[in-house]
C-alpha cells in the first residue's frame, strides 16, 4: 500500500537505490547482508520502501516497509477541516450506522481498540460503501462522508497505516471472544462452514504459502474461513492460516474452536471438500450434528444410488418443488466401523442431468483427443493412471524397452456407468429428517456463499498487499466486521424481497448503496448543512427495507449538521485559547 502523501528520497542513508521494473521505477532499501559459504560472497538482503513519482525527480511515495525502518522521520497524520467537503454523503452512512449500534459494536470496538475505534469503524464502512479496502483512498472517502472518529477527524492515509500496524492478533482474538460470547449457545442451530484463499502479492507474511488455491495466479495464497450461523444470518468467526493447509485439515481445528466459543448444540453443514472418515468421527466424538455433500460418486454411495433409481424421479410425492428436483432418504453406515446410522438423501433433477452429461461427455472427447496424438509413442506415466478408467489401452511389445501405444478404445461398459449417474448428488445427514428439510439447510449456505462472493468482489479483499504480517491480520480483522454489517444490510434487504415477493433492481446491495450515496447535505452560506433535496420515492422504498423513512433522514441531518457545527466552534475556542496563551 502506497501512502497518498510525497517525501524526498533518502539518498544519504546507505543502502537506498532505486530499481526500475516495466517502466515504474522503485525504491528499495539494503537492510542486512548475509555471507554465502558456497558461493563465496556476500548476498544483501533488501526490499521496496517506496515508488517514485515520475514527474518530480527526487521524491516518492513511501509504503508500509518505509515506516517500519525510518520511524524517525514524522509523516502528517490528520487532515484540516477546511479539506471538508460541502457535500456530504449521508444516505448510506445512516443506515450503516444504524446496523453498527444494532448489533453493538461501537460499544464493542471502543472497549477492545481504544481512542482509535471511530477509525477502525470508518475503515469497514469505507470498505462497504466504496468497494474498496485500499487505505491510500481512505482520505477520499472522509473527505465527503460523515464519520466515526473523534470530532470527525479526517486522517490522512500514513495514520492509516500506521493504525493498521498497531492492531494485534490480541484485539482480534478479544473481538471474537467476545462477539460470540454474546450469542444465544442455548439454541441449537445450524454452522455454515466453508473457505476461499487470498492471493499475496507482496511482502514478507507468515502466513502466505503456496498451496492449492481454486484459481492459481502463481502467487503465495493465505487461507481464509469463515463460520456462518444460518439460522441467526450472522457470521460468528473467522479463521486464518497457512495457504499450504488444505481445506479438509482445517476443518478439525475449527469445529474445536466452535466448541471452546460454547457452541455445544451446534450442527454443521459442508460442502463435499470436508467429506472425510476423520472429519466425520471428529463431529460424532464431539456431538455435532452434521449435513455434508458427499465427495463424487462414493462405492456406498453409487450403490444407494443405483438401487432407487427409477423408484422416485417421476413420482409427485417425490418432488421437492422449491428447488427442483426429486429426493427420497435412506438409511445405512458411511463406512464399515461406522457405529452410527446414517441418513442418505439421494436426488436427481433433470437439468443438472442435460448439464453434466454434456460436460462428461466433452471430457471423454478431450481425452480421446489427446491419446490419439500418442499413437505409436510411448505413452507418459500420468496418462496410464488418469486415463485408464475410460479407456482401454493397446500396445506393440508391452512391457518391454521398445514399447509403443498404438490405440485406445473406450470402455463403453464404464462410462455408461457414470453416464447413468449423471443427474444425482447425494447429502448425508447425522440427524432424521426428510430429504426437503436437508436440502433446505443445505441451501441455507448460500447466504455463507454470498458472503465469501462479498468479501472478495464488493469489499476489494480477493487480494492482499501488506507488506508485513501485522497489517495483514488487521485487514482481515477488519474486513470480517465489514462483513458483518454488509451482511445484516444484504438480510435486511432480502427479507423485503420475501415479505413483498418483488425483485426490485435496488434491492442488491451494491445498487441501494448505490442509491442511498444520493441523499446529500449541502453546506449554505451560513456553514450549516442541509438536505439537498427531499428523499426519492425509490430511497424511500430502500429505507423501508431498514424500518427507516424519510423522517428519520431529516433527523439524521440535522443531528450531523449541528455536531459539525460543535466541532467547529470547539476547534475555533482553541484555535483563540492558542493564539491567547
């Protein structure tokens, strides 16, 4: 992150140079040097501290490795008040702050960061509202929103970062403690749980490991979960750790974390990528209940399938109408050692069939493809094991040095098999219920998956770029509270929708925010703001989503014009008191 502010390079100190790479030139900073005993020399050890701006030779933006070594050199915190717009933006702010004293979290911010809580909270709605987690444009934001801070002070973007600096793994572990401490844990309800990966683009963070993200950009990635009270549409904890970690390992080490938050009637829905023995005999040792998609087609789980195929699919009493397709539920054991029965709840839809048969069948066409450009080579190790299932392989001198692939046939009997079973998933649940009421829970989350949707494309956080390991674990400290209020404000939302059964074009979030960014206060000759015009018919809908009117706005604005004006009368007594002493 590069501060919006410009400085002089520090040529004079050893060890600054500057480096030009696709035509932007940066500055970096030699701070150690090592000894190579093989190589017989010496290796320094440096990284950027800044970029130079193209138009002033000699001066640079710094970033967040220029503070951490140059501290001594003081960089301008706040902003004057004569940088405040004369149009302010309070639509989308009202209504945010609103969700912020609904669930308390002022209150709870302030009693685990301090003085600098407004920030911390201005930065998660700066966040929502602009789309962006980037702390160099904060200063745009404050300069035309209300906020949070003390007297509304605007700062500028180097006490951002130096904000985000001093935000430890402590006020995170305190903030969850307590936001999960205040949950009911006599109701038993049902965990969402599911994890994405960030991409590292910069800097030295413990966490960033190269793994198994689900799109390789060829960067470090850093594991990210989330877990997500469906019942409740709230989000309860957050997990991050080494991108190297796969999803499936994880999943042990937060179910223990649900447990010690004193979630003891807890159920657990999953997606197929933590269907394992361990996992499952993890949740029965500690009593969760669970409902969990089963990874592939399963042995057990093709013979369920095979044997009620053609019972259920064309029968009304099997059609679960809301989502579209046929189930029916049977009972059996996950595995042989299995002490526990289980409850299979077999589907088909008829959509997901026409889908999936296509798909299998491009499959077997691409691999037909690439064995037939193999002929009379010899054929690589890795299409033996991968395609071997499908196909059947004809060789001259098999076995031997001089062994060539000649032709493959398809083996039809097997990929009939798996064309049969296009069509059909399976969910396994710990608990009776009926095949509707799993795929019900099941769906519910689509609310965690929104959420993971919203993290990354309306929050800006489908990349990280801190430089070190401290502001990295504050900004996603930070954006989980984001998270929290963006979500209470997407719930709101849907359940208008649902009570109203209309899909308005403004009742997305990105589109009511959107619309709320256009209530305005304007500042008038005599330095009090106010409403640039009435509240909209289509505001007024979006207000009644939130329980709000446009009253409500009214007060609003005028509450915020007459705090502006208290701040500017206390800043001038002092200003005199200054002159005075």
């Amino acid at each position: 992150m590069y501060l919006k502010i410009k400085i002089r390079i520090p040529f004079g100190v050893p060890g600054v140079t500057t480096k030009t790479i696709k035509g932007v030139t940066y500055v970096y900073y030699t701070y150690d040097r090592s000894y190579d005993t093989e190589k017989k020399y010496t290796k320094p050890t440096g990284t950027s501290i800044g970029k130079c701006i193209p138009d002033e030779p000699g001066f640079m933006y710094p970033n967040q490795n220029f503070l951490r070594f140059f501290p001594e050199i003081n960089l301008p915190e706040e902003k004057e008040e004569s940088f405040r717009s004369g149009c302010l933006r309070i639509g989308a702010y009202v209504v945010l702050s609103r969700i912020v004293a609904e669930y308390h979290l002022d209150v709870l911010i302030d009693q685990i960061i301090g003085k600098d809580s407004g920030l911390f909270l201005d930065l998660c709605i700066y966040s929502i509202i602009a789309e962006n987690n980037a702390g160099q444009y904060y200063p745009d934001y404050a300069f035309n929103h209300p906020l949070f801070t003390e007297e509304m002070r605007m700062y500028s973007d180097t006490k951002v970062s130096d904000f985000l600096g001093s935000i430890t793994r402590d006020h995170s572990i305190s903030f969850l403690n307590a936001w999960n401490a205040q949950m009911d844990h006599r109701q038993k309800i049902y965990i969402s749980y599911d994890s994405t990966n960030k991409a590292c683009q910069a800097g030295d963070i413990e966490l960033a490991e190269y793994g198994h993200p689900k799109v390789d950009t060829g960067e470090p990635v850093i594991g990210y979960s989330i877990a997500y009270d469906c019942d409740n549409s709230v989000p309860l904890f957050y997990e991050d750790y080494p991108g190297s970690i796969v999803d499936v390992t994880q999943l042990q080490i937060m179910l223990a974390k649900a447990d010690g938050y004193g979630y003891k009637h807890a159920g657990f829905i999953l997606d197929r990528g933590y269907f394992s023995r361990e996992n499952i005999r993890f949740m029965d040792k500690r009593n969760f209940s669970f409902v969990i998609m089963v990874k592939g087609m399963k042995p057990l789980v093709r013979d369920l399938v095979l044997e009620v195929k053609g019972s259920f699919e064309e029968k009304r009493e099997y059609s679960i109408r809301e989502h579209k397709v046929s189930g029916i539920t049977r009972t059996g054991k996950l595995f042989p050692s299995d002490e526990k029965k289980r409850y299979f709840h077999i589907y088909y839809s008829d959509g997901k069939k026409a889908g999936e048969r296509e798909r299998f069948e491009a499959k077997i066409d691409q691999m037909a493809a690439v064995l037939q450009k193999c002929e009379r080579k010899k054929l690589p190790q890795n299409l033996k094991a991968s395609y071997k299932k499908y196909f059947i392989f004809n060789y001259m001198n098999e076995g031997k040095k001089d062994e060539k692939f000649m032709y493959a046939e398809e083996d039809d009997e097997v990929i009939n098999q798996d064309i049969q079973l296009c069509g059909y998933f399976v969910l396994v649940t710990s608990e009776k219920m009926t095949a509707s009421e799993a795929l019900d829970l099941y769906h519910s989350r689509d609310a965690s998956e929104k959420l993971f949707r919203g993290d990354k494309s309306y929050l800006g956080n489908s990349t990280i770029r801190n430089y070190s390991t401290e502001p990295c674990h504050a900004k996603i400290f930070l954006e989980f509270v984001a998270l929290i209020i963006r979500n209470r404000f997407y719930t709101y939302l849907r359940s208008m929708t649902q009570m109203t059964g209309k899909k308005r074009n403004y009742y997305t979030v990105p589109a009511a925010i959107k619309e709320l960014e256009k209530i305005e206060l304007i500042q008038q000759s005599d330095r009090n703001y106010r409403l640039s015009h009435s509240v909209t018919a289509t505001q007024k809908e979006i207000l009644k989503a939130f329980n709000m009117t446009a009253t409500n706005i009214k007060e609003e604005a005028i509450a915020i014009n007459d705090e502006l004006i208290q701040i500017a009368a206390r800043r001038l007594q002092r200003g005199s008191q200054k002159d005075h002493d």
